[in-house]
C-alpha cells in the first residue's frame, strides 16, 4: 500500500530458543505484510537467537539485528532519545511493560503500536470488547494486523543451508514413513511417559512405520534404554556419522522435522522445532496450557490430561494417543479409517 512504512523497528526484550521459535510467525508476518520494509529488530535487553543460531532462518525476514542496546532499563532513557536518535515509520512494541513502552515512544516515529496498559500507549488500537489471546504468537500477529490495518500476510518459510538437509536424508533415508517420538521435556512433570512412547512404537513398528525418537542433551540418558526397547529405532541427534556441530544445532531438528510424516510431542523446545518444519505434531499436555504454550503447526493435534480426569501426564492414555497416531497416518495415506 502507498502509506505502508519503509522503515520498521521492533523491541523485544531478549529471545532464548524457545522464544525465537515461538515468534517465527510473527516475523513471517512482518516480512510477508511489508515486503519493501527494512525491517531492525532490538533485542533491547540482552542477548538474542536470531543473531547467532537461527539465523540463517531469519535472514529473509530481517534486515538488521541489535542487541544488548540498553533500551527498556531505565526511566533515565526518558530524558533522551534512545538508538542515538534514530527515526523509524512504525515502531511495535512487543513487550507490554509500560515504562519500556513510554522510553520506546521516545524513538521518532510515524507510528506507533504496544499492548502495554490495555494499548492506552498505542497510536493504533483494537476495536473495542478486544480480547488477548492467549498464546503469544496471536498476540504478536495481532500487532501487525494494528498496525497495517489488515489482515498480515505470511512470508513463505526460509529453506534450510544445505548441509543440514543432506545430513537429515543421511540420517532419515527415504522409504517407509518416519513417525518422530519427542519423550523428553523442560520439566519431567511435562513428560508423558517414557513406556508409553516405547509401547506406542512397538505397535507402529508392526504397521510399517519407521520410528525415529528425537532425544535432546537433557535425554541422552535414556539413549541406551530405548535402544534396547526398540532396537529398529533411529536416533539422528546422535547419529555418529552426522557433523558434531550440525547435530547440535537447532536446524539440524528443523531438517529431521520435514522429513517425518508425523511426530508425537510433549510441551517442549523440541516442539516447537518440529512446527517450524511443516511437521504434523500430536502434542500432549496436562500441566501447561495448550491455549498459551501449543506450538504453532500447520496439523496440530492436541490431547489434554485434564480431558481424562487430573493435570498428571499419565493420565493421557495410550490408546487415545495410539488411535490419533493411526488416523494422522491413514488420512497422510489417503486411507479410510474403518
């Protein structure tokens, strides 16, 4: 559009991993709703991933990338300009502390856009009896549907160096399809559990399904174990044969998600990963909030504790997690379910 921004600045605090893919959509929609922008974004107080280890995935969404800027400290920044005066068109906030919101707001602009204090801060605001979703990723497309006035458009998915996606057919080679088993979790409450994943793979196995388990460095652990349980599995994060340093890295899991036909998931980085590769997920939840923390898949399946009588991750039971495996991989088949 003719008004559109030229020049676009988002803050954020800082991302760590599971924030950078949390907030992938959004920068899709950044990109894929301004196209011609240049688009900065400011890790105002710290560190973030997106200039270091996912940034081959960020690369065709942004521009230019601060970090570590010191904005959004202190109430002193209020008596100056922050970025040392520099001027964007549209500037989005996407924290919702006000003092952060008021120093942003100090940057010269042509728009501005924040959540903070219910948008009171906001030169663009939702219409009135406006809900928060949940889950962060609504809220931060919300943002750009403020600010652009329409519905954001999303960028296509970046694809992967090269490397990482030769060594995923190395490790998953084409044939039969692949059902991932992500057991492991942030926390050991968030884990269903792990005799469930090895009964559930046993009764793929005997369908054809080759199975793979996506083990981060928190399971290594129960490396051996699983080997034993089921000994056709593969596990390509530890897969000798693959570079130490691709293995180790985040878009290694992105290569291996768009090679699996389906993945079986607890609330986990590992997840939200998966996601990001175009992977249908079956996550399982009981004592996190889906509505907050699912992660953002194309073909999402959510099965909830609480829909069986308590928050505790065994509740889930093995047969409703075996028939939504089975119906996912008929319907991926074009079969019909009996």
């Amino acid at each position: 559009m003719r008004d559109d921004p030229r020049t676009i600045l988002v803050y954020s605090g800082r991302e760590l991993m599971g924030d950078g893919f949390m907030k992938l959509p959004f920068l899709a929609a950044l990109r894929g709703t301004w196209p011609d922008a240049r688009i900065t974004w400011l890790a105002g107080r710290g560190k973030t991933v997106y200039a270091d280890a996912l940034r081959p995935l960020v690369d065709a969404y942004l521009d230019e990338i601060i970090e570590d800027a010191a904005v959004g400290v202190s109430l002193r920044e209020l008596l100056r300009r922050p970025l040392g005066g520099r001027a964007f068109e549209l500037v989005i906030d996407s924290q919702r502390g006000v003092k952060t919101a008021l120093i942003l707001r100090r940057i010269p602009h042509r728009i501005f856009v924040s959540a903070a204090a219910d948008f009171w801060l906001s030169e663009r605001r939702p219409a009135a009896g406006y809900r928060r979703p949940a889950a962060l990723a609504a809220q931060l497309l919300d943002l750009v549907r403020l600010a652009a006035g329409r519905a954001p458009r999303l960028a296509p998915r970046p694809a992967l160096p090269e490397s990482y996606t030769l060594w995923a057919r190395e490790a998953l080679p084409a044939g039969a399809p692949f059902l991932g088993l992500a057991p492991g979790a942030g926390g050991r409450h968030k884990c269903w559990p792990r005799q469930h994943f090895v009964a559930l793979a046993l009764a793929q196995r005997k369908r054809g399904v080759r199975l793979v388990f996506i083990l981060g460095p928190e399971e290594r652990g129960w490396l051996e174990e699983l080997k034993e349980a089921v000994p056709e599995a593969l596990f390509p994060l530890q897969d000798a044969r693959v570079p130490a340093e691709l293995a180790a890295s985040p878009l290694f899991t992105l290569a291996l998600g768009a090679r699996l036909e389906l993945a079986v998931v607890n609330d986990c980085g590992t997840a939200h990963m998966l996601a990001a590769s175009g992977c249908p997920l079956i996550s399982l939840f009981g004592p996190s909030s889906p509505d907050k923390f699912a992660p953002l898949a194309s073909d999402l399946t959510v099965l909830r504790a609480q829909d069986y009588g308590s928050s505790e991750m065994a509740r889930i039971p093995l047969a409703a997690v075996a028939a939504a495996v089975e119906a996912k991989l008929a319907s991926a088949r074009g079969i019909s379910e009996p």
